[in-house]
C-alpha cells in the first residue's frame, strides 16, 4: 500500500525531554511537511523540505528539528525548548509545489 | 502568519441543504486546494484549482476561485450527515513549496 505513515499514534512526554515523531512516505514524493494543530485551531506549519538534505523553517519552527537524510523518512524532534508541546502532530507529503498534499494520520503528544 | 483564512468559523445545515465557505489568502499562487478533516484525523484532500481556473467541480464539490480579490469558495451540494467535518483551504506562494493552511470551516450537517 502506498501512503504516509505516523508513528507513533499517541506519545507521552515528561517536560524537558527530547521527543522524536517519525514519519515515513512511500510515494516518492519530493517535498515533505510537519505541521502543528491545536484543539480547534488549523495546521501551523512547523518545518518543510523540498528535497534530501534541505529544509526550511515554517511559521512556528522554535523548539523544533527535523532532518531529510532519506526521501522517504523526515522525523520532527520536538525539543525541551518547545514551552508548549502538547498538540496533534501531522506530517504530509507531496510530488510539487503544484501537486496535492497526502497527510498521516497524525501524532497526538502530550507532555505530562 | 496563515496565508488562508476560512469564514464562516463554523456552519450549522439541514441535511440536504447546501453549504458554502469562503477563503481569502494574500500572496500570489500556484493553486489553491481544499481539504476534509474528521475529527482526530488526518486530512483528506478534495480538489485542486490553478490559478488560471476559475471554476472547478468534483462530484457535489464546486470550487470557484478569484484570483483579484485573492479568495475562493467551497460548495458542497446536497449535503449527507457524512460530510460532517472540518474543511480547510491551502495555499502555495508562486514558485515555493510553502504550503499554508486556514483556521478552517466547522460544518455540522443536522439529520
């Protein structure tokens, strides 16, 4: 089956630990997105990348890493630096610029 | 900064009825894209506009886009209980792989 895949559905964190959310796509698709949602709000994106080895800030991307070692895997580390980190976590992928976006089925973290 | 915003925040139909919303962005775009999402869910894409479109229909879905005025609008047909969700508009400035989202329209169909 192709798709995108999340992992793991539900995360717990105590404060001040790192935590990393994976994301993996078998579409081959160049460009890959996380972005940020909190309880009914929209998605703020936190990081995209284009293509291996590059990517960009978003509108939200402190207290957040990610890496694009592989097309197929870009995981977001959500740091201790991220003062408010509970939320629900969703990673997209698409082939273009002018191409539709797949998305996961999201992340949900909750720091305790 | 989010580059679309949705309006209404939230839409209350009778089955059957008929359901717009609206997008406005800011930029100039490649296209601009609708999608669904159920609650706890991820979202599901539902139709893709270029810019040099002005209309554009999938099934009950018709989307119309004004690049002057920089907004868009979703209508969604002969509404069923199953399109209960929330349905958010994307953007992508012109030649950059940023891909913005709204706050969303929170549509409840009523049986």
């Amino acid at each position: 089956d192709g798709g995108i895949t999340q992992s793991p559905k539900y995360l717990f964190r105590k404060e001040g630990q790192n935590v990393t959310l994976s994301c993996e796509q078998n579409l081959n698709h160049d460009a890959m997105y996380w972005y940020r949602q909190d309880p009914g709000q929209g998605l703020r994106l936190i990081y995209y990348s284009q293509i291996v080895n590059d990517f960009q800030k978003g509108d939200i991307a402190e207290g957040y890493s990610v890496s694009r070692e592989k097309k197929e895997s870009f995981p977001l580390t959500v740091t201790s630096a991220q003062k408010n980190p509970t939320a629900f976590y969703l990673c997209a992928s698409s082939l273009s610029e002018r191409a539709e976006a797949f998305f996961g089925q999201g992340t949900r973290l909750t720091v305790v | 900064s989010q580059q679309g915003e949705e309006d209404p925040q939230a839409l209350s139909i009778q089955e059957g009825e008929n359901a717009t919303m609206n997008c406005s962005y800011k930029t100039s775009i490649n296209n601009l894209q609708w999608y669904r999402q159920n609650s706890g869910r991820g979202l599901v894409h539902l139709i893709l506009i270029r810019s040099n479109e002005r209309e554009k229909h999938s099934g009950r879905l018709r989307v119309t886009l004004d690049t002057s005025k920089k907004s868009s609008s979703l209508l969604i047909t002969a509404s069923r209980a199953a399109d209960t969700a929330s349905y958010f508009c994307a953007t992508g400035p012109t030649n950059d792989y940023k891909l913005s989202f709204g706050a969303g329209t929170t549509v409840t169909v009523r049986a």
